[in-house]
C-alpha cells in the first residue's frame, strides 16, 4: 500500500512480531517482554547496546521496543536516506541476538514489576485486572511482564526456545513510513 505523504520529512521503521504474553505458557509468563528487553543488548553485528544505538543515532534514529499480550514492536525513527541502516540494525537485532546480560535485564524487570502492585503486593494495574475478569486461566489473562516468580525462574534456555519458535519470517510484519511520491 502506497499513500503520498510530500509533507512528510523523516521516516518510521517498525517491526512487528506475533508473541506476546498470549504465546506464552503460564510457567514462563513474561519470556517475550524478558526477551524484549534481552534484544537490545547486542547481536552479531552490533555486540552491545552501544553499537546499536549509536549504528541507528547517526541515521537520526532510537531504537525502541514494547511488548504487548499478542505482539512485539521494535521500531525507530530514522532520515529518510537512512532506512538501509535501521533494517540492518532492526534485522540484526531479532535474528542474530547475544541474548546477554541476563541477569540485569531480570533485576530490570522485576522492578518494573512493581509498578503494578501495590505496598502489599496486590496487582492494581486495571489492565491487568480486566484482563484477568475477562480471560481467567487463558494466556491473554496473564500480565505481560510476568510475575516475580515467572522472571526469576526464566533462564536463557527458555529464551531461546521463545525466540526460535516465535521470531521467523512466518510471524514478522515489516512497516515502512517515508515521503514518498505518488506512483506515475
């Protein structure tokens, strides 16, 4: 699909994965948004968070991610003449990652976590709660960043089963938003 945008004057990258909290079994709620944040510390081609910001920050870009309970995105803004070096990076990213620092993204996490809770611990997020009303046992009733119990007993062998069933072309929407021209 093609619409003229001549006003526009920087352009969007985003990559969209079907995996989110739905695709996930009740012993690992909370791999893919563990995984999320895992993607962003290195690949093959860009081997710590460093390379890979400042790959995508001289092309007047940042990258991005979030996690939702039926998708991922990971996505940056970029120059227009620059999108060569976000589909490296956004590439490298999801199919070549070092999944390192495990453990930092784990403490990362479980601090987010608590944003969710309150002083006793009780789950007050709404969506949370409507989710768990609506959908009980089934996976979409289930937090997207997991529970503490879930985060602390993922391990990388968890990760990368997540990744390798989940992260291929089969589920991989690629979207595209630049100045572009109207077709002659």
């Amino acid at each position: 699909v093609t619409a003229p945008t001549p006003g526009l004057h920087s352009a969007m990258l985003a990559l969209y994965v079907r995996a989110g909290s739905r695709h996930e079994s009740a012993a690992e709620n909370g791999v893919s948004h563990l995984l999320e944040h895992l993607l962003f510390r290195g690949s093959e081609g860009f081997p710590d968070s460093v390379a890979m910001n400042a790959a995508v920050e001289a092309a007047g870009g940042n990258l991005n991610g979030m996690t939702a309970r039926d998708h991922g995105c990971f996505y940056t803004p970029l120059h227009p003449r620059a999108l060569a070096t976000g589909l490296e990076v956004l590439g490298d990213l999801l199919r070549r990652p070092l999944l390192q620092d495990l453990e930092v993204e784990r403490e990362i996490i479980l601090e987010e976590i608590l944003d969710e809770v309150d002083a006793r611990g009780r789950d007050v997020d709404p969506d949370n709660l409507v989710k768990r009303l609506a959908f009980g046992s089934h996976p979409l009733g289930m937090k997207i960043a997991g529970t503490p119990a879930t985060i602390r007993a993922l391990g990388l062998p968890a990760v990368r089963r997540h990744h390798a069933r989940l992260y291929g072309g089969r589920n991989l929407v690629l979207a595209e938003a630049r100045p572009v021209r109207p077709p002659p």
